[in-house]
C-alpha cells in the first residue's frame, strides 16, 4: 500500500485494495518487535521501529496534528491521566485547574490571557510540521492539524466538571463564551489554511460514548456554525478536512458533513453503516473497527470484525480501514497479528 492508496481514497477514487492505517499500534513494543524485529524501545531505536511497522502493515495514512494542549500554557487544568504507554510514563495523579468557579470561566479574556497569534509563523509551523513528515516517511499521506478545536480545547482548559458545570448552569452564556473560544482559535484555522499541507486533521471529541452531553440544540447553535467559520477558508485553500471525534457522533453526521467535513474518522460507537449508505459516493470515512475485540475477542471475534468493516466500506470508494480508536500496549500480539491477517485476506475489493 501507499500514497497512492490513501490519496485515492480520499479523492474518492475506487481501489483494487482497502487502504489502512492504526493508532498506537507503532508504539505497541512487543508487537513492533514481533512484527518489524526492532526493539522500539532500545536507544535511537524509535523511528527506525515506527517506519519499519508502518511499511510492514502497509498503511496508507499517517494520522497526525500539531496543536495541543500545550497552546493554553498555564491556563490548563490537569484531570490526571490512566497508564496507557507501555511503559507507564504516562501516568499523572498531578489534579489541579487554574479556574476557581464558572465565574471565572465566563469572564475569561483569551485575547488578553492567550495573546494574538502571529499567523506567519504558525503557518509556517504548520508546513514544517507536514514537511517533516513527509521527509521520514513520503510513502503515506501525511498531515498536519489541530486537536483543540472546539469541545476538546475547552476540555483542556476546564476540565469536565467545570465545564459540565457551566453548560448545565447558564447554557447561553457558556455558548457565549464557546463563541469567543472559537473566535480565538480560529487563528490557527486561518494560519493551518495557508500551510502547505494538502490534507489537514481536525479533531474534536464533542461526544461521550453514548452521544451529546449537551442539549443537541446547544451544538447547533454554538459548535457548528463556528466549525463552518473555522473551515471555511480550509476549504477555499481546496485542502482536504479529515475530522476525528472520539465517542458516538451519529446525530452529528449531517451537521458535520455540511461544515465541510471531507473525510469521518470514527470509532465503533458511531453508526459506519450510516455514514457509507448516505456519504459513501462523497465522501471518505476511516474505521471502525472495535478495539476491544482485539483485546478480549477470541479469534474469530475478530475475524467477524474485519468482515464486518469490510461488508460495510470496501464497496464505497473513500473507505479506510483501522481500529477505533487505538491498538493499545496491553492488547495481546497474538490478536493484533489474527487483525493484521484478516485485514491483509479481506481487503481485495
């Protein structure tokens, strides 16, 4: 597989194979070792490890962004974090949020708190940051992107229980406030725009498992219109927008495909069927198949799995098969290689 595959699919061009790509699988050290030989984990070993997986399980599609938390500086709140790296490094009981009480949330100043973004260089960042990719690895599609676009960047600024507190206190107000956030983001969009990536990551994890945690109304009347905005002038650069959201979206799927969403990176939770029986012939769409499977599924759990996804996508042209959402470091190798292989049997279109 390569470029051409991934670029194919999201140019909506119909292949003899099912493109891929994973997330998290390159950092899964025994699997990487299992598979490539390389121990990820000995000294100046990383990247040599990630390329050499990469090209041994033919993915078309590197999934990447640039912007993260780190953009709020100490305007962050910290919610700690669960061992998920094979290693625990990424292990925090470090709990704390800059913000007393919603009071505080309302009357933020981004401007004044954040500053003005100087929109040369980000998009210069921006291109460097694709550049870089396409350098170590120019046999996939690489991107650039941000993660913080709207819900997520308020995660990281409040925390959930601050920000569940202010949506369920005052709900237009928080939208008001959602409206400024968006307005002070929004200069990454323009910059991420100019840069000389071709296909973007937008990511945005507005759901939980089972849908809204807000009123459906209140997404409609302060996240979309600002994702339209914010879009926009991605769009006008004719650059393609692949969005990730975390979580079950489903009642989101037309709302999103009208802001301009090229490509739906989704995980099991959001309904594929619907999203290839509507947007098949339009668009791209990158899953879904279920990780937890992988993790506790007998083999032909996850056989029927990847049958599954590929009875449902490989007849639309825009189809890209992976796990939603990660392969992660405690998934049993022996599962990940049955994955693997029933990938590589069922992708012939």
């Amino acid at each position: 597989m390569s470029y051409k595959y991934g670029m194919a699919a999201l140019n909506l061009e119909m292949t003899d194979l099912v493109p891929r790509t994973e997330y998290s699988a390159t950092e899964h050290n025994d699997l990487v070792k299992k598979v490539t030989g390389i121990d990820r984990a000995q000294p100046g070993k990383g990247l040599e490890a990630h390329l050499a997986m990469v090209k041994a399980w033919e993915y078309s599609i590197n999934w990447s962004v640039l912007i993260h938390h780190g953009i709020f500086g100490k305007w962050q709140t910290s919610m700690g974090h669960a061992e998920y790296a094979y290693d625990g490094t990424d292990w925090n009981d470090d709990i704390f949020c800059p913000f007393e009480d919603e009071e505080d949330v309302f009357n933020f100043d981004m401007y004044e708190n954040l500053g003005t973004l100087d929109i040369e260089k980000q998009t210069r960042d921006f291109s460097a940051h694709y550049a870089d990719q396409q350098k170590f690895n120019p046999d996939i599609v690489n991107m650039t992107g941000i993660y913080t676009t709207c819900i997520s960047g308020l995660i990281a600024m409040f925390g959930w229980d601050l920000l569940l507190s202010c949506a369920g206190s005052d709900p237009e107000r928080f939208g008001g406030f959602t409206n400024r956030y968006c307005g002070w983001i929004g200069q990454y969009f323009t910059a991420l725009a100019k840069s000389d990536a071709p296909v973007v990551m937008i990511h945005d994890d507005m759901v939980w498992t089972e849908g809204a945690f807000i009123h459906p109304d209140w997404y409609r009347k302060y996240v979309f219109p600002n994702y339209k905005k914010m879009f926009a002038p991605i769009k006008e650069s004719g650059k393609k927008i692949l969005f990730t959201c975390d979580g079950n979206f489903t009642e989101f799927i037309d709302d999103l495909a009208g802001c301009g969403v090229d490509c739906f990176v989704l995980e099991p939770m959001t309904d594929m069927s619907y999203i290839a029986e509507k947007y098949g012939k339009t668009h791209s769409f990158i899953g879904n198949a279920d990780t937890r499977i992988l993790l506790s599924g007998t083999k032909e759990d996850i056989y029927n799995e990847v049958k599954r996804c590929m009875e449902t996508g490989r007849k639309y042209p825009g189809f890209i098969m992976a796990v939603g959402n990660h392969i992660p470091a405690n998934t049993p190798v022996d599962n990940c290689l049955y994955y693997n292989d029933f990938y590589m049997r069922l992708r012939k279109r």
